[in-house]
C-alpha cells in the first residue's frame, strides 16, 4: 500500500507539468495560485482534503450499501475507484502539510508544487467520487434499457416503416467492464 502511495504521488507531481494548466476543472485554481497569498493557499489546501476525505467517506458508505446488497458487480466496481480514492486523500493530506512547512521555511516553489498536488489530487478525487457514483447508478442516470418514442410533427413527418430507423443504444456506468 505504502508503495502505491509513492507511485500516486510520483504520478501526482509528474501533473504538475504546463499541461496540467490547461485541464477544466483545476485551471482556475493553478492559474491563481501566483496571486493568493500563503493563508489562501492553506485554506484551499484545507478545504481540498476535507473535500476528498468527505468522498472518501462517501464512496465507503456506497461500498457498505453494495455489501448489504450482496452486490458483487456494484462491490468490485466501488472497490476499483476506493483504492485510488484513499490514495489521493493521503497524497493531499500529505502535500498540504509539506505545504505548510514550505511556507513557514519562505520556500515558495516548494510551498507552489505542494499547492499544485493538491489542486489536482482534489480535481482527480472528484473524478473517482462521481464514477464511484456511477458504479451503483446514483448519478440521476438509471442503469438498465432505455427507449426513445418518436412520433410524427409537421417539421418530421413519418412517411411509413422505413423512416424510422431500429437503433439499440447501450447504457453502461461509467467505468464498467466491457
């Protein structure tokens, strides 16, 4: 376990290239990291694992659920995106404490590469939070088939049979196997 920790982190620090600028989600808070000051860095630092420690929780409570359930598929799925999940959690906890540190030293380019793992640790915990949430359908997306009816308007007339077209469209959660 403690060996996935370091290959996250490796994993987590190699994001923190100009690329890692460009990802939605995260731009905005790396973008302005040159602007905040060291109280502001801490305090999303803060917010940043109290977030994923809160999907963690999260995600746990699915895994529970499935168990009761005796859910195997909705089991094995959680379990694939709470590994991670508890992996970045460490990471940030981890980052923002060297954070602190950094700052307390005046060292801002370590303080700003803390900062940054942070930043998207808490971005990919949102990834695996919502495809935790997919795995049991709890994303406002029923599992299951799904139908379409379509019926004739003055804008789309129905000429016979073969204007209508037999398209099975299949739904699966995100992360599931193929």
């Amino acid at each position: 376990m403690r060996r996935f920790i370091w290959m996250l982190g490796a994993l987590a620090l190699s994001l923190t290239s100009p690329a890692v600028a460009q990802t939605p989600g995260i731009t905005g808070e790396l973008e302005q990291s040159a602007t905040t000051s060291p109280k502001e860095k801490t305090e999303f630092a803060d917010a940043a694992v109290a977030e994923i420690e809160g999907a963690v929780k999260t995600v746990e409570n699915l895994l529970g659920d499935a168990e009761k359930e005796k859910n195997v598929e909705e089991m094995e799925c959680i379990s694939r995106k709470l590994t991670p999940l508890r992996a970045l959690f460490e990471v940030s906890r981890q980052s923002s404490n060297t954070m602190r540190l950094s700052l307390a030293s005046n060292d801002g380019v370590h303080a700003e590469q803390e900062f940054r793992k942070v930043a998207v640790a808490l971005t990919k915990a949102r990834e695996f939070l919502a495809e935790a949430q997919a795995c049991t359908g709890d994303t406002g997306v029923e599992r299951g088939d799904s139908s379409s009816t379509v019926t004739e308007t003055s804008e789309n007339p129905i000429d016979g049979d073969l204007d209508i077209l037999d398209i099975v469209v299949s739904i699966e959660p995100l992360g599931s196997p193929r």
